[in-house]
C-alpha cells in the first residue's frame, strides 16, 4: 500500500505505484549485479521448464526468472530464492500484465 493512495488492492502496491518502484534506478540496478545473475542461473538449472506450463501439462523451457510475490522494491523480497520461480517468456509476460 502507498500512502495516500486511494485505490485497494489485495497486497503490495496499486499498478501505477508499482511501477513507479521498479522504475527506480537503484531496483534496477539489482538486475544488472553479479549477484542476480548467479541467482538466475541458479534458478535456471532449478526450474528448466516453466513451472505455470507444467502446472498445464506442458514442456516449455524457462527463459525468465520470475518474482512469485512482486518484490516492489523490498530488497528481502528480491534476493529470496523461495520467491523465485521459472517461467516461459509467455506465462511471465502474462502473469507481469495481469498484475499478479
């Protein structure tokens, strides 16, 4: 929740504030440390194949790594391998839209 927001959403931050705290410089940063990349490629060899198309009986290779709960910006959040999972470009750019 932002303060002073006026609109209700189940956790975390509203779409446009959301955004707002990925659009900070220093989350983005996160992105670019050795530190993600060797997380990514160790959830990489974790989940191969896209845990939302498997749940759906299909094979599909992962190609992004991807948040469970939206970190939005709280670092704990962001760095929890627990908070990560495999999915297909699709199912993440899906999941990424509708805001879940």
């Amino acid at each position: 929740m932002e303060p002073g927001c006026p609109v209700l959403v189940p956790f975390g931050r509203c779409p446009v504030h959301r955004l707002a705290k990925l659009e900070d410089p220093v989350v983005r940063k996160w992105y670019r440390l050795a530190r993600w990349l060797a997380l990514r490629d160790l959830m990489l060899q974790v989940d191969p194949f896209c845990r939302q198309c498997l749940r759906e009986g299909r094979k599909v290779l992962t190609a992004e790594i991807d948040h469970i709960v939206p970190h939005e910006g709280v670092a704990s959040r962001f760095w929890d391998a627990g908070n990560l999972q495999g999915l297909c470009k699709s199912c993440h750019s899906k999941k990424t839209r509708d805001g879940r």
